[in-house]
C-alpha cells in the first residue's frame, strides 16, 4: 500500500529543495521527521509538514500503522517561476527570477520478513 501526498507552489527553489529531500529518501517516516526538524535549512520545515501530511492520510484513509511507514519516494519538480524586474543604471533593468518546486512523497508499508 502506498501513500501519496503533494505540495505545490512551495517558495523555494527545486534545486535548494532537493538538498533536503535526499537527506530524508529511504528513512522510516518517524525517523524522517527527527532529522528534519533539526535541518538548518529553510526547506526542512516545508518537507516536514508534508511528511506528517502523508502520515495523516495513511493513518485516517488507510488505516495503516505509524511504525511500518517509512519514505518509498520522494521528489522535487521545479515549479512556476515568476520574473520581476530591478531597475538599475542607465535605463537597464535586471530580472529577478523568483523560483518555486512541487514536493511529492510517497510512503510504503513495510514488508516484514
């Protein structure tokens, strides 16, 4: 049984956001959680919420057990990037480029031997 849960339109880059979801792949769900929450970075809290997201919805749609789950797959995908503009001298401007990502996670049950 796998578990899905999605985050779009997050304010950070997919690129920064990839750095905390290879730390987290592989790790069982509650495990995943501790190390995020002692994450430095700003995309750490964002991983987290989703986490527990996925948690949520494995305990209360498919009533799953919190200690099987742990983290099957998950991802960043770059999102819409919104472009801004800072004018500077001499009548140029120079392009701000706000990015965004898309974060999925997909908890799986393990299989006990």
């Amino acid at each position: 049984m796998e578990v899905r849960a999605i985050a779009k339109y997050l304010p950070l880059s997919a690129q920064k956001m990839r750095l905390v979801v290879d730390r987290v792949r592989g790790l069982g769900a509650d495990e995943a959680l501790i190390v995020l929450r002692f994450m430095p970075q700003k995309g750490a809290p964002l991983v987290s919420k989703l986490v527990e997201s996925a948690i949520a919805n494995a305990e209360e749609n498919f009533e799953l057990n919190r200690e099987d789950l742990y983290v099957a797959q998950i991802f960043a995908d770059e999102g819409p990037t919104r472009k801004w503009r800072k004018f500077g001298a001499r009548g140029r401007f120079k392009p701000w480029l706000r990015r965004s990502s898309h974060v999925t996670v997909i908890l799986a049950e393990r299989e006990e031997a």
